[in-house]
C-alpha cells in the first residue's frame, strides 16, 4: 500500500508514497479513488467491464509550485469524468512531460461506469490547504506525526492532500 488515509479536522486527506514523481500522480490517484467507494464496492470493481481511453490535461508553467497545481487539476479531471461524463477510474498510468511553457500530464486509463460503482465518500474538491508533493534524498527520514501512518526514507516521493468532502 502506497497512499494512507490521514487525519484532519473537518475532511479527508492522504499521505502517499512512491518511488517516481510519475507514480506519485497514479498513486494518490488510487488513493483518491479509494476513499470514494464503498468497502462492498472493492470487492467488485474489478468484475465489471472496463473501457480504456486516454486522459490528458496541460498547466501553464508559473513557479515552484508546479506540480501541486497540476496534481489538482489532474485530480480535479479525474473527478469531473466520474461525475460528469460516467467515467469511473479504476486504473492509471501516468506519464509527466514538460517543454518551455507548459507541464503534461498524459494518463492511460481504465474506467468503469460511475454509476454501477457504489460510493461511500463524496469529494467536492480538491484542495491546496497542507498540499505537498517533494522528493526525498538518499537515507533522508519523512517522520509522521499520524501514529497511523507510517514514516518514510528516501530516496523518493511524496504527496500530502487534502479533500473537501
């Protein structure tokens, strides 16, 4: 298990783990993904047929904080694809490019419909509030101040977010 549910005061957030900045992104993705369904639904989500499409979202490169804001907005489509278009995601891989003036984020998916999904949780956004994506050096030690969640040594990444719910 690479993402942990982590506390916060009024909503729901996670704390992941991974090795690349890439799987990072599909990493908190299915966590994400988790938090929305229900135990029962877990169980038979991968009994349901699956469509496979591409998802591809760009950012305007604007300063440091970069790939939170696309981690965000990544999300944010993920999200809006259950919601809107009946696309639940149930698989992903994550390629992230860049060139001069603009960060990509281009996924290779595996959906089911939203709506045979039984859901647990609804998010209502995704949040900036305590968002972090960093990597981590060789030996350098990530303590957690969650007694649930497990301490992390580099070399690697990380994300802390937080889900309005």
């Amino acid at each position: 298990m690479s993402a942990w549910t982590r506390p916060t005061t009024a909503d729901i957030g996670l704390r992941v783990f991974s090795s690349s900045l890439n799987n990072l992104f599909c990493e908190t993705t299915t966590g994400m993904q988790n938090l929305l369904m229900t135990n029962a639904a877990k169980l038979y989500l991968n009994s349901l047929i699956r469509h496979s499409s591409q998802w591809n979202i760009s950012l305007d490169k604007n300063g440091d904080s970069d790939y939170e804001i696309l981690m965000i907005k990544w999300l944010e489509e993920v999200l809006y694809r259950n919601e809107v278009h009946n696309e639940f995601l149930c698989e992903v891989q994550i390629i992230l490019t860049d060139d001069e003036e603009n960060l990509y984020c281009n996924a290779q998916v595996d959906w089911v419909e939203s709506e045979l999904v039984e859901k647990g949780v609804e998010i209502k956004a995704v949040t900036s509030h305590e968002l972090v994506i960093d990597q981590l050096d060789e030996k350098q030690e990530l303590l957690s101040k969650w007694e649930e969640i497990p301490s992390f040594i580099g070399p690697g990444w990380y994300c802390d977010i937080v889900f309005d719910i």
